[in-house]
C-alpha cells in the first residue's frame, strides 16, 4: 500500500532477486519446436502449449515460486484465492478488465481499496473503485491508513463516514507501518482505540494490515486475535517467524494487470473459499 499525500518510511522493500531459468538460446529451440507442433497439431495442442511453457520456463527455480508471463510477476505456489490492492495512485481503473484477467487458475477474486487516512482525508478515486469493483463481481474491502499520532477513535468515525459497508464486503482494514515519532506504545494505544471503535460500529473483527518487520517490532504479541495481513515481497514463501496468525500475504508489489496503468500490489489469501466466505461482513 502507499499512503496518498506522504510516503511511508517504514517500508524498505528488497530489490527483486536475480531471476533464475533455463538459457536464451535453449528455449528459443524449445519455443521453436512448439511452434511447430502447434502448426501441425494445431486443433489438439492449442490448450497444452502455453500450459507446457509455463512448465518449461519454471525448471530449475524454485518449485513454490511460479512465472506468470500474463501478471508478470511469480505468484506463490499452492495459494487458490488472489487479489489487490489500489488507491489513487493506480488511477482510474477498468475493473470489467481486472476480472477477466485470467493465467491457468490465477484471477483476481478480491480487492482492497483505499478509502481515507488519518482524520481528514479521503481517496480520490475511492468512491469509484468501490462502486466499480463491486459492480463488476470482485470481493471488496475498504482500508485506511493509520496515523498513529493521531486520535484512533476519531481516526474510525472518520473512516466510517465515508464507507458504507455492506453484506459480502471484506472487513475494515487498518494500515499501520509507521511509528510517526511516537513511541510504540502510544501507538499501540491509538492502534486498539480504532479497532474497538470498528467493531463496535460494524459488528466486524477489523484485519490489520502490516509490513512483517513492523509487525515483529511493534505488534506482535498485542494483536494476535485480529486477522493479520502482512507484507513481505519477492520471495517464495512468507519467513513469517512467530507470525502465525497471517490470512493475507503481500508479496509483490510489480504485478501488471489488465485495466491498471501502473503496477499494482498483489495478495494471496491463505486458506480455502469457505474461509474466505466466513472472513466476510455479514
């Protein structure tokens, strides 16, 4: 997530790793020998060629790390449930064309999207993302980014002013991944005074969103009851170390999706759809 109006410090995100795979030249003779299968055979390779790539361009990575041309990211292996997340700085969006985006099995399911932040400011383009992506049959969940300087209680009146929620929406998402000069605890305080608002208000858990360095400086231990969703890019698996409450999982911030002009974040929910159902508003 990127905050609208400052940037956050606290995120340092790693250079992406060197990329790992068969030779230049080794598959322009793999690609060529497709390509003429496919001229020949056309009628009953068509649907196997591009999975057959796929598998090609993966030998000698890691097998829990996966290519995907289409996203042009690696998505992690074994995740059925994928999403993003958006603000104003993706700009205006197609979502009829995020969801028809489709590799294999991996789409778009759900969305988060930024609603306000602090006590004074709201996404631009929120209203339109959260009319749109709903319209278009994508899971949403609303998000504000946290000042921890800030009063929480009135940090969530402000959020709840301007979202309405609804049956099938995700929880309340809070963003925090700065400290803004305050010590941790004061934070922490803030931090718990918006949640308890939140869920008084919605009669919903609210989910916290994080970046894991954050989270294992300044949180754990104090919200391990509150769905987690934590991020941690380019790596095949999240190192999560004592986090282990985590539903979500940040792990790229490249993707590349049909209808957005610019990178997007992309997400993985961590368990099957009946657990994702059962995370939604009611």
């Amino acid at each position: 997530m990127s905050a609208l109006f400052k940037k956050s410090t606290a995120r340092k995100k790693p250079a992406p790793k060197t990329k790992k795979g068969l030779p230049g030249r080794l598959k322009a003779a793999i690609a060529f020998v497709l390509l003429v299968l496919l001229v020949v055979f056309h009628d009953d390779l068509s649907k196997i060629v591009a999975p057959a790539w796929n598998w090609i361009n993966n030998i000698g990575r890691n097998p829990n790390y996966r290519t995907y041309k289409t996203f042009n990211i690696r998505i992690p292996v074994n995740y059925k449930i994928h999403g993003i997340d958006v603000s104003s700085y993706q700009g205006r969006i197609d979502w009829q064309k995020v969801k028809n985006m489709k590799e294999d099995s991996v789409h778009i399911s759900f969305a988060f999207i930024k609603a306000t932040e602090g006590t004074e400011r709201v996404d631009p383009y929120f209203e339109r993302n959260w009319r749109d992506g709903q319209n278009a049959g994508i899971t949403c969940g609303a998000y504000h980014f946290f000042w921890p300087e800030k009063s929480g209680k009135l940090q969530a009146a402000f959020f709840l002013e301007n979202v309405k929620l609804q049956k099938g929406n995700l929880p309340v998402t809070v963003d925090v991944e700065q400290l803004n000069g305050v010590p941790p605890a004061k934070m922490r305080e803030e931090l718990k005074a918006f949640l308890k608002e939140i869920e008084i208000k919605t009669k919903t858990k609210p989910i916290i969103y994080t970046v894991l360095k954050f989270y294992q400086d300044n949180l754990l231990g104090h919200f391990d009851n509150y769905t987690l969703w934590i991020a941690h890019y380019y790596e095949p698996t999240l190192k999560e170390g004592k986090t282990t409450s985590w539903k979500f999982w940040q792990h790229s911030d490249a993707a590349k999706i049909n209808g957005i002009s610019s990178r997007v974040d992309f997400d993985v929910f961590s368990g099957d759809s009946l657990a994702f159902k059962k995370l939604l508003v009611r």
